[in-house]
C-alpha cells in the first residue's frame, strides 16, 4: 500500500473516523477478502434525512480465495453497519465482473453519473 494512503487511512479507521473496513482473515492469517466503505454528510433530502451517505471504496479477495462468498460476508458486513450509523444513500463504482453481486444488494446502474480526474494543482503544476 502506498504510505500515502497508509497515513491517511490509519486515523481514518481509528473510533470517530469516517472509514468502516470488514476483512476475512486466509488461514496464513493474510487477507482472503476485504471491503472499505467511506461515510461522509451530504445535505438531508427525503432520501437521507440524516445527510450522510457512504461509498464503498473498495472490495477486493485474493484470487485464490474467490468463489467461497468472502466478496458477500464483507459487503453485506460493511453495509449492515453503514445502516447502524443511519447511513441511507450509497454509492459505489463496479466493475463489470462485480456488479451482479452488487445488484443482489439492491444497487442499481445510473445513467447520470459522470467522473472527472484533474491532477494539477492551482498554476499548472501536476501533484
């Protein structure tokens, strides 16, 4: 992992942290599976009268450890307690291998989502 990312997501997990991570444990005690999910306030509408809303970032399992359910266990974990938290809009970006499995949670295709990545900084310099 890159220390970037290590450093910003340690405090990130820590108790009233906005990151939420359910992992599957392999029996050489590395990770088999994993899913990361990030909460963050949104305004309150109907939808989400408690304004937050969260994005599962990441699911992944190692490939020797796939087609046992890990992917499932960790993601109905991870949206169980996202519920707990009063969490009620959710996002997510998958892949087309992976969204069958997300659609039996109840996610669904948008045809509005659009991406945009831009990596300069203010005065045309790139991060």
């Amino acid at each position: 992992m890159d220390s970037r990312c290590t450093a910003e997501l340690a405090p990130r997990l820590a108790p009233g942290g906005d990151a939420r991570a359910f992992v599957i444990d392999a029996p050489d005690r590395s990770m088999a599976a994993c899913a990361l999910g990030l909460i963050h306030r949104v305004l309150p509408a109907p939808s989400y009268p408690w304004g937050l809303a969260g994005r599962v970032h990441v699911v992944a399992t190692r490939p020797d450890a796939r087609r046992r359910g890990y992917a499932r266990a960790v993601v109905r974990a991870l949206l169980d307690e996202l519920r707990t938290e009063h969490v009620t809009l959710f996002e997510l970006h998958a892949s087309q291998e992976a969204a069958p499995l997300y659609r039996e949670f109840g996610f669904a295709d948008s045809p509005a989502l659009m991406r945009m990545t831009h990596l300069e900084q203010p005065g045309g310099r790139l991060r």
